[in-house]
C-alpha cells in the first residue's frame, strides 16, 4: 500500500498575459480568453530548463512538509521538454539535489504524465522495488512553441509539481485506469526527425503541433466516459469524489467535461487561466491552487485524469 506524503509546486517568475502575443501574431485578449479562458501564464527564463524548475518544486515540496529527501531511491520525471534527450532530465534533478543511489527515470506522456508517474511510483512502492519515489511533471513549454502558429502558442506556459510517494498503512491510491488512442498521434505532435505518423505528413521542426478541433473533440468525447469507467472501477459514484482534478489543457474542455457529466465546476480545479497549459504540471498546479483558496485538503478523494499527446489519458483516484 503506498500514498503521497509531500507536495510541492513551482512556477517561473515571468508572467506572461495576453497582449504580448499582440505583438506578433493575429490576437487579441478576448479572443484567446473566449477560447480557452487563458489570461497569463508563466515563462521560464533562457537558462532555465525542465531540470531547473523540477528542483524548485522538490524545494517546496521540502519546505511545505519538511520531508527528508535524501533517502529517495527513485526519481520519475515527467516532461515534453526535457533539458535534452540524454542524459535524462531525472538523472540531472538526482544530481542537482545531490540524492545519492536514486534510480532514475523520464515519463514521456504529454499531459498525461505526471498521473502515468504516480502509477508507476504506486506499483514500484506495492511491489517493494523501491521505498520512496519522487513523481515530478516539469515543462519548459516556452522553449518548444512555434511562435508563428496563432492557435497553439498562446496555450503554453511553464511550471512544475512534484509529488512523494511511500509506503502506507492505508492504501490511498484507490484505482487506476489508463489508455491511448494513437490512431490521432498526428494530430498532436513534437518531432525533430521523422515527416510522418501513421502515413500522415507533418513538419519535424521541432515545435508542438496541434489540430485543436480534433483533440477538443477527442477529449470531450471520451474523457468523461473513462473518468466513469473509473469511478466504477473503485466501486464508487461521482457523488463519492470530493474534487475531478482534470489536466488543464483548456478551460472550455473542462466546462465541457462537466456538463457531460453533470459534475458542478466548483468541484473541479483548473490552473489554466492563470498559468496556461502547463502540459504534466497542470494537475498539480490545479491542486496547489485550490489547496491556498481553501478547497482540497488532506483526507479528501480526488479523480485525477491527464490527457494530450498520443493520444493517450491516465486516469487515478486518490485519497488525498
């Protein structure tokens, strides 16, 4: 049985609104908060990566709970934007804090990462492989955006969160489900190499590429059924959840997801509108911002489900 004993968060110090993508690009602040209720979001500076902003949160974390992490045994980090692709962003935040015999390990999930990254923790710590893990979703969304596309870029923002997780006397991590639809892998994409998925042409030019319409359409329509699926899958109903902390891809999804499934937005934190789509820390955003306005608090049952790139989702309720 293993839960989550610390949680922190990290964002950049540069706030990011609307009017600056004014200078550039065909936009307006009102068009953008029509479409995806973004306001700001944060942007990390030129010399700081995924790696940067992951030990800022495993600072806070430290700092808010006081945990001892120099006995980790294991570090998952979560990213699309990774420092580089070798050596692993995991490895380079195991030797920033100078945590010594840590495994070390990258999820590369898009959005759903950083729930694919405490499956992972929760299945090492049941099996008894490792006693304590660092689950991290980092990005650096910033550095990877394609500036000249009026629909994606003004989504992005960077941030952090990282979540401990160790043996228990309770379980606390009540269910989990997970799947892809790679079918749609081209109409989410990052590519430095090949022009191609699933025979579809596309531009290796190493910025994200999003057909918005599609995923808009792909999330709604299935995002809600699997959160379902889930809730069935602990033997429970939504009206046992406390909160449904959904990635926070954009807020019209959210809206969308709870009208489908009649589940009241007070119940569903999001951190997009003040910090953009923050791709694997966006859930954990989401819970930091609610924990300081006074709603999720220790004891509570949240739905967790990430969902992007892949397209692939991972869903988990937890007993906060």
């Amino acid at each position: 049985m293993s839960k989550i004993t610390a949680f922190g968060t990290y964002v950049p110090e540069k706030i990011v609104d609307n009017h600056y993508f004014e200078e550039f690009i065909d936009t307006n602040d009102e068009w953008v908060i029509s479409r995806t209720g973004i306001k700001t979001r944060r942007f990390a500076k030129d010399g700081e990566f995924a790696s940067d902003l992951s030990v800022k949160a495993v600072e806070n974390l430290v700092a808010n709970s006081g945990a001892d992490i120099s006995d980790v045994d294991f570090i998952v980090v979560c990213t699309t934007s990774p420092d580089q692709l070798m050596p692993n962003t995991a490895s380079r935040v195991q030797y920033k804090l100078g945590i010594e015999n840590a495994g070390c390990n990258d999820i590369y999930a898009a959005c759903a990462g950083f729930v694919y990254g405490l499956q992972m923790a929760h299945g090492f710590v049941n099996a008894g492989v490792y006693k304590k893990v660092l689950v991290i979703g980092s990005e650096t969304l910033s550095k990877i955006m394609d500036m000249e596309d009026r629909t994606s870029c003004i989504l992005f923002g960077d941030a952090a969160g990282a979540a401990l997780v160790e043996p228990s006397e309770e379980e606390h991590f009540l269910a989990f489900n997970s799947g892809t639809s790679g079918d749609l892998g081209h109409d989410l994409y990052l590519s430095h190499k090949k022009n191609s998925i699933n025979g579809v042409g596309i531009n290796p030019h190493g910025k994200i590429v999003q057909n918005g319409r599609s995923v808009f359409k792909w999330a709604v329509g299935n995002i809600p059924i699997k959160i379902q699926e889930l809730v069935g899958k602990a033997g429970m109903t939504l009206d046992d959840l406390d909160y449904i902390v959904p990635h926070s891809a954009n807020l019209r999804i959210i809206e969308a997801i709870a009208k489908n499934l009649d589940f009241p937005m007070t119940k569903i934190p999001e951190s997009v509108t003040e910090f953009g789509n923050t791709s694997s820390a966006s859930i954990p955003l989401a819970i930091a911002k609610s924990e300081a306005n006074g709603g999720i608090k220790k004891g509570d049952t949240l739905l967790l489900i990430g969902f992007g790139g892949g397209l692939t989702f991972a869903g988990a309720i937890v007993k906060w």
